[in-house]
C-alpha cells in the first residue's frame, strides 16, 4: 500500500522523526512510505487558497495520490503542534484532498502519556467536516519516555512498542482494504 507519512516535528533530531524513518524500514513490502516534513509549509492564508504556494500544491498532490496517511507527531503543549494543524487547515480548503483518505497515527513524546491529549485532538480535527478523514478505529499507538527507546546505535528498539506497531500496521491494512472494496 502506497502511504504518506506526515511527520508532526520540525526538530531536525527529532524522535518522531526516527520512528518514522524506523517504520518505512521495517514495513517495506507491506507500506511504500513517502515521508513529509512540514518545515518549508507556509502559514495558511484564506487569501492564498484559491492559488497556494508551489510547497502546498506539492503537498497536497501528494496526499491526494496516497492510498492512505500516517501521521507520526508529538504533543505540543497537550493539542497537536502547530504546524501539523496548518497541513490539515491547507488541506481541509479547495480541493479537499483528506475526504475519506484513510489515516492512522502514532504519537512519541518524552512525558509519561505518550501523547494521548495529541492524539484526541487530532481525532476531532480529522473528523471536521472540512477534513472528513477516516480514522483507524480501536488503535492508538502512544509512545511515553520516547528518549529511553533507542539503543546505542540510535535504532528504535522497545520490543513492546515494535510488536504492537506490526499490529497496528496489519490492522491498517486490512481495515483500508474494506474501505477500499
Ligand atoms: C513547545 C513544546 C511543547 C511541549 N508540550 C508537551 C506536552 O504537552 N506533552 C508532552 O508529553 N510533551 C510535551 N513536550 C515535550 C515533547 O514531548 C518532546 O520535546 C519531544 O521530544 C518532541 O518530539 P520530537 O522529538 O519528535 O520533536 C513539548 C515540547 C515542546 C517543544
């Protein structure tokens, strides 16, 4: 299945970011993950929208081809952070190329509940009318303490969190496949 992974951090080192970078590696054969920073996104401007930026009509022809969306993104001050929330405004405008996309999420953060305020808000947002995403029901994957989950070389390697990513992703997968009947 062709996704698009949105990555929520702009941090360069971000943990994230490497959990996404994880996921497109050991899913390969079962996901082709396009990775997407939000980093050179504009702020949304009602007034752009009808002609957005080249970097916005790259993103959302992007999204708009993807079988489905992954959204990898930690919790900024308990909601998403702000640039996340500024794809999804671009993308709930003119062509709206979220409507009925698929969409899973996993979120890290270094607190101890994983992101789970993120992740709440992050449900509504999809399912506003102008986005209308459909969400992966019944599986939330909150990562907490993110920073003791890689070994020395820097790979992922919380066993737990990586058996239940396999779940998570076969689950996806077969749950967009009904979608898509
Ligand atoms: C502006 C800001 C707000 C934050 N708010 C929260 C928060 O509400 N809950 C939380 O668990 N962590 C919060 N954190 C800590 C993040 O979990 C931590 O910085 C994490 O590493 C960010 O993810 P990243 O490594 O992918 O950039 C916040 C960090 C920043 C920079």
């Amino acid at each position: 299945m062709q996704i698009v992974t949105i990555v929520g951090s702009l941090r360069k080192d971000s943990y994230n970011k490497r959990i996404a970078l994880f996921m497109q590696e050991r899913y390969r054969g079962k996901l082709d993950m396009d990775i997407l920073y939000l980093n050179n996104l504009p702020l949304f401007n009602v007034d752009m929208e009808d002609d957005p930026p080249e970097a916005v009509k790259e993103f959302k022809e992007k999204i708009r081809n993807a079988e489905g969306i992954l959204i990898v993104s930690p919790e900024y001050n308990h909601s998403i952070p702000g640039g996340l929330k500024n794809a999804l405004d671009w993308c709930s405008r003119g062509d709206r190329v979220l409507v009925k996309k698929p969409v899973f999420m996993v979120g890290a953060s270094d607190g101890n509940v994983g992101t789970a305020r993120m992740q709440g808000q992050l449900h509504q947002i999809l399912n506003a009318p102008g986005v209308a995403a459909l969400t992966l029901p019944g599986n939330h994957v909150l990562i907490p303490n993110v920073q003791n989950d890689f070994d020395e070389s820097g790979d992922y390697a919380n066993q737990r969190t990586i058996k239940y990513l396999d779940k998570v992703v076969d689950g996806f997968l077969a749950w967009s496949k009904q979608i898509y009947c």
